[in-house]
C-alpha cells in the first residue's frame, strides 16, 4: 500500500526516493501531520519540531542511520 507520508526537510535523499517508488509525499509541518499515513525524521529521541503536544495517528519512522531503501521498506511494512 502506498501512502501519503510527511518527511521532515532535512531529509531530502529520502522524499526523492519515496516519489519515485510512488508514495505521496509531503513537508513535515504542524498542517501535514494529521493527514499523512506515516512521518519520517531525522531522530525519534528529539521533540519533533520542538512541540510537545503533538497528535498523530500517523505511523513515526526514525531515519537517523537507514537508507532510503531501509525507509521504504519500514514504510511497506507498516503501511499495509
């Protein structure tokens, strides 16, 4: 399954490597992350965009140390 997955902006390499594989894919920002399916960052342990209050349904993959190739396979595996 595809899905619409937000990815935070410093992690290019991968947003390009999700669009080509088909994935929708949009900026990390506070109006992206209730209507994405998923949300990739650069590091799980840190308080994402400096909120601390923040809600998503959507599934979190942690970047930090994985290729693009290790991201979509996470994303394929959770997004099913």
């Amino acid at each position: 399954m595809k899905g619409k997955i937000a990815v935070e902006g410093s992690l290019s390499n991968i947003k390009e490597a999700l669009k080509k594989d088909g994935f929708e894919v949009a900026d990390l920002n506070n109006n992206t992350m209730q209507n994405v399916d998923a949300i990739v960052v650069t590091g799980a342990d840190n308080n994402m965009m400096n909120m601390s209050n923040i809600q998503s349904k959507a599934q979190i993959i942690n970047a930090k140390g994985l290729s693009a190739e290790e991201v979509k396979s996470e994303l394929k595996d959770r997004l099913v």
